[in-house]
C-alpha cells in the first residue's frame, strides 16, 4: 500500500457522509476500482456504515446542523492551514499528516453532531460520544460554551503520551422549529413532565394549545388537566382543551376535573366548557348531577340543575 | 306558624313582583347603596338611569323578589328557588351616582361606570364593569374580572379567572390562584398574587408573586417579585428591588436603588442607573445556571466580587470594562494564561464602597460602564 492509497483511505469515510466534492469524489471512485487493497477497504468501511445506518434509521440530521458541523470542519482546516510548516516538519510529517488530522476533525465534528442531536431526539441516554484528540487540534469536538463535568482521567500511558478522559459536556441548547415537527414537540412534552418547573409547564400548555387538534397534544393536555399540581398549568389546560369538550375522552377529563380539582375555578372553567359543547345531553345531565352533587360551590350546583332543566 | 307565615309572606312578594314592569318604589338619591342579594342569576346593571330610582326585572317566574328601603340603602333580595329551568337574568337600571352592593350565588355580573363605591361578589361566573369613581371589591370563585378605571383603593380576586383592570388611584390588591392579572397605573400599592402571569404597567410599591407565569412591571417605586418559574422583568424601578424565580430571567432596564435578584436558571441583566451615588446601591446577584450582566455608572464606588462556580470550556468567564484593582494581591498564583482564567475576581471601583456580589454557578459575569 503506498502513499496514496492511505490518502484514499482516509477519504472513504468522507465518501460514505458524502462530504467529498465532486473532483475528489471522482478520483476517489476511480482508484477503487484500480485497487484491490483500497477497495476491500472501501467494502469494510460501508459494511460498518450500513450497521449504523440500520441502527439509526429516523436519524435525519437538519441541514443548519449540518451546515454547522462543516463550518466546524472549515474552522478546523484554516487552523491546520495557519500551522502546516509545522506540520512538513520532517519529525510530525509521519504522525500528522493533513488527512490524518482532517480525517480525526470530521469524524470528531459528525459524532458531536450526531450526538447531540440524538440525545435530543430521543429520551432514551444515548452512549457516550467516543472523541479522538491529535496533539495539534485543541479539542476541537468541545464547544467553547460547554461545561464539563465529572472529568475523570480513565488510562495514561507515559509511554505514547496517551491519555483518556472521560465526562460530561453540557452547553445551552436553542432550537428553532414548527410546532408539527416531532423533535420540537418532543421538547414541549419534555418541558410538561419538568416537575421542578411549573413554569416551563405553563409555557408548554400555552403552545401546545395552539395546535391542540393534534391527538397527542390533546393527550399532554389531557395529561396537564388531570396531573399537574400547578392550579395555573390546569386552568390553562382546560382553556386549551374547551372547544373540544363534546369528544368522549376529553368530556371524561373535564368530568374527573369536576369530581377531583380542588380548585373551584377550575371546575367552574370545566362545567362552563361542558355546558357551552354538549347541549341538551340527557346522560351526561344525569352524569354531571351524580358528579357535583356534593360540590360545595353553589355556581357549579345551579348550572347542572338549568342544565338537567333544559333537557327535560 | 311561622313557616305558614314566610308562605303568605313570599306569596305577597310574588304577587308585588309581577304586578309591576320592574320593582322601583324606593328613591334614589346620590350616595345611596344598592344592594342586590341574589340566589340565582346573572346581574346586568345599567347605570344610565335618569329617574331617582332603581327598576329592577328578572325574567324568571320561579325567582320572586323583595325590595326594602331604607336610610341611604336600597336593597332587593331574592329566594333560592329549588328548581330552575333556563336561564335567570336580573336587569337593574339606576343612576350612576350610587353605591353598589352586588352578590349573586351564581351567576356572572355585569356593571356599568359606577361614581360611588361597588362591591360586587359572586360564587362562580364572570364580573365585568365599567369605570368606577370610588373604591371596588370585586370577588369571584371562578371566572373573568373585567374593570375599567377604579378611582380609590381596589381589590380584584377570583380563584380561576383572569383579572383585567385599568388604572387605580388607590391601592391595589390582586389575587388569582390560577388566573393572570393585567393591570395599568396603579397610584399606590399593589400586591398581587396569581396561578400565571402578571403585568403591571406602572405602580408606587409592588409585591408580586406567582406560582407560574412572568412577572412584568413596567415602572415601581420598589419592587419585591416572585415566581415559581417565569421570567422577571421591569423597564424601570426607582427603588430597591428584589425578585426570585425558580426558572426564568431578571431584567431591570433601570434600576435606582439597590438590588437583589436570583434565579435558579436563566440569565441576570440589571442596569444600575441611580438618581444618588451616595445612597444605598448594593448588590447581590445570583444566577444558577445563567448568565449575569450588569451595567454601572463610572463613578459609583463599589466592592465587586464577581465569581463563576462552574467556568464554561475555553471561554472568558468574568468580562468587565473597568480597569481591575483587586482588593488583594495574587499571592503566588500563575497568571491568566491559555490553560487557567480567574473564576473568582474581587476589585474596587472608586476606591471601593457599595458590595456588589455577583455569582453564577454555570454562565459568564460581564460588568459594562454604563
């Protein structure tokens, strides 16, 4: 295998993430074709992609992630730019080569990418991120605005200079997205089910709300209204969900909410958004005298009974 | 016998009731309270009455109605019917130079501008009203409470519902489990608690507390703000502040006094802009995860102790614009260099003076010249 061929090598790997231009792309493919080394190499490498691939299938990376991991690569690449004399130094030229390092900083930059992407978008933990480091990229992989925590040191070898860290990265996260797309609706249930943050909670309801056609949303709505501690979150819920207060699952809610929520105006909110979408409905007339007839507040009383009334 | 009696006494009433369009035997005169007790119904209360007295119609047979006079009142009660088929409306119509006394057990009420005093209560329904000279004390278990102008002291509260009201000459006092309170220039006090969010436009001093939801003051003479996870924000205060939310940012655009703000998540901007350099300008400012922005007047002299628990990877932690005079020697530590920045920077401003702590577990510090 000469010189050439570990070029191409290394090249195999931007191929599959079809990140190759087009000229390089074509050199690439032609010397597959010449070289039984490179191709088994080339099978070897697809092989592994099309395990991960199978593994990852709903995996859709957006495409201003991806602009931003190439932007990354870019970055990358004007470093090694700014520092390649040091490189043809004749002691780094086997170690560090231009490829080798291109190599290490797009696969650093796509696992980051990938990675924090998955661990968004599903809520299973995501294994940790496997990083490499040359002596020459200053951890490029770690965002200047990530923290890191539990930092531990897992091997060093005195004898290469080798050593492995383990830890945590966190950096603020902000992301932009229609209220249909899954990922961002996953976040807003996420937010729901933050039971230190009742505020976070009343936020999601509020958007949520706005779409609560949707039959998941109305199941987070649903949810809200009949879990959540937070007299605002409730409320809110019940606002979101009383024009569709005449479908089963939702009279059924609002029925629990007439029978269980301590508070007042929320059962108030509730036998409004009832009475107002389920005219003259003799059995739920009888449902609601069975529900409040205990109910201390004289409101609630009074509009089940012209309710009963008007079904008559 | 006495049961016999409140018989014949409500057949009496009834007949009185409907032999007449609409009760009105009582006068009217300027300061006289009405009063309303009833048992069922929604109460409309038109206030453009030319005639000294108040007319009063409820379109419901069921419901019968007893009108007393007496020095200075007005008062017409109703019984509690057992059964009630459709709706039950009470229509009032009186001159606005009076007092109103309003309580319905159930049903929604409906005021128009009033130049006395109102009281307005209802188990459950809305409550809505037009502009009142006088004081207001308007109460709901559930639902709206929709206000005008109210000229003295006012206080709004509804287990559910949100609360509107327009600007109050007096002291305000606000509470909504579960509801949002909206309110404009308040000329006194306010205290305000709510389920969600709540605005004020202008006010003298403010406590505010809610469970969820922002907290918006425009303009305070002082303001003391709670959230359980919202954020805090005030385009002015012209005294001290302090604010705690669980989840969410602090923003004062203009602060005069001193200030203490802290969040659990989120970040911290307080601008200092003081009308005197000399009085008390402390700070505290503690952020968990967020970042904290703070902007001073040149010649404020002041004691800061500016720390980042937690620093964030190969960015600038602490960023001020005034030149660095630590209070202490380094005794023997590396300077800042690629591998290690300060996390923790104590210096005098002017020779130092007003304490202003400034601490964020995860987030950066910036300290800017105003």
């Amino acid at each position: 295998m000469n010189v050439n061929c570990k070029d191409y090598q290394h090249q195999i790997t931007l191929l599959l993430y079809n990140e190759l231009d087009e000229r390089t792309r074509g050199e690439l493919e032609l010397h597959l074709r010449e070289c039984g080394v490179c191709k088994d190499a080339f099978e070897s490498e697809r092989a592994m992609h099309s395990v991960l691939a199978e593994d990852t299938p709903s995996w859709d990376v957006p495409s201003d992630l991806l602009l931003e991991s190439r932007k990354a690569l870019a970055d990358a690449l004007d470093r090694m730019e700014n520092k390649r004399s040091w490189w043809r130094m004749p002691a780094f030229s086997v170690v560090f080569t231009p490829m080798r390092l291109l190599e290490s900083a797009a696969l650093i930059t796509m696992g980051l990418a990938l990675g924090v992407y998955v661990s968004n978008q599903q809520a299973r933990v995501a294994p940790p991120v496997a990083l490499n480091s040359s002596a020459n990229s200053q951890s490029p992989a770690i965002p200047r605005n990530g923290t890191i925590s539990n930092l531990q040191v897992i091997n060093a070898d005195p004898s290469t200079g080798q050593v492995e860290l383990a830890g945590e990265v966190s950096q603020p996260l902000r992301f932009h997205g229609k209220i249909e797309d899954d990922t961002v609706r996953q976040l807003l249930f996420s937010a729901l089910r933050d039971a230190n943050n009742p505020g976070s909670r009343l936020k999601a309801v509020e958007v949520l709300s706005q779409k609560p056609t949707d039959e998941s949303i109305e199941e987070a709505l649903i949810n809200a209204l009949v879990y959540d501690d937070d007299p605002g979150v409730r409320m809110r819920a019940v606002e979101g969900l009383k024009t569709f207060a005449n479908e089963q699952h939702v009279r059924a809610a609002f029925m629990h909410t007439l029978q269980n929520d301590e508070n007042a105006g929320i059962r108030i909110a509730a036998i409004d958004a009832l009475l107002a979408r389920n005219a003259k409905d003799p059995e739920l007339a009888q449902k609601l005298t069975e529900a409040t007839k205990k109910d201390d507040n004289p409101y609630i009383r009074t509009k089940v009974l012209q309710f009963v009334g008007s079904t008559k | 016998m006495i049961r016999a009696l409140r018989t014949l006494r409500r057949s009496a009433l009834l007949a009185l009731a409907f032999s007449m369009p609409g009760l009105a035997k009582c006068p009217i005169s300027d300061g006289t309270t009405l009063v309303v007790r009833a048992a069922v119904g929604d109460l409309y209360v038109d206030t453009t009455g030319r005639e000294p007295v108040a007319e009063i119609q409820v379109e419901n047979n069921a419901v019968q109605i007893q009108e007393t006079c007496g020095k200075g009142v007005v008062e017409f009660t109703s019984n509690g019917p057992d059964s009630i088929r459709g709706t039950v409306a009470w229509r009032i119509v009186t001159p606005k130079a009076v007092n109103l006394d309003l309580v319905t057990m159930a049903g929604s009420i409906n005021v128009g501008d009033v130049d006395g005093d109102v009281v307005l209560r209802t188990a459950g329904g809305s409550v809505t009203a037009g502009h009142i000279k006088g004081k207001a004390a308007i109460i709901t278990q559930g639902g709206l409470i929709k206000s005008g102008n109210i000229g003295g002291d006012a206080e709004l509260r509804s287990q559910g519902g949100t609360l509107e009201v327009g600007d109050i000459g007096g002291n305000a006092e606000f509470h909504t489990t579960a509801g949002v309170i909206r309110a404009g220039n308040i000329a006194g006090s306010v205290t305000a608690d709510a389920g969600r969010a709540i605005s004020i436009i202008k006010a003298g001093e403010v406590k505010a507390t809610t469970n969820a939801g922002d907290i918006s003051i425009g303009d305070a003479a002082r303001i003391n703000a709670k959230s359980g996870g919202g954020n805090i924000t005030s385009r002015r205060v012209r005294g001290p502040f302090q604010g705690h939310t669980e989840s969410g940012d602090i923003r004062l655009d203009s602060a005069a006094s001193w200030v203490e703000a802290s969040t659990r998540a989120g970040n911290i901007f307080v601008r200092l802009v003081p009308d005197n350099l000399d009085g008390d300008l402390h700070m505290d400012l503690q952020a968990g995860v967020g970042d904290v922005t703070v902007y001073l007047p040149q010649r404020l002299r002041a004691s800061i102790d500016a720390t980042v628990q937690r620093p964030a990877f190969q960015a600038q932690q602490i960023i001020s614009e005034f030149p660095s005079v630590p209070t202490r020697p380094p005794q023997g530590l590396i300077p800042n260099n690629k591998f290690y920045s300060g996390t923790h920077s104590e210096s005098l401003l002017n020779g130092g003076g007003n304490k202003i702590v400034l601490h964020t577990a995860l987030g950066k510090i910036t300290i800017r010249k105003n």
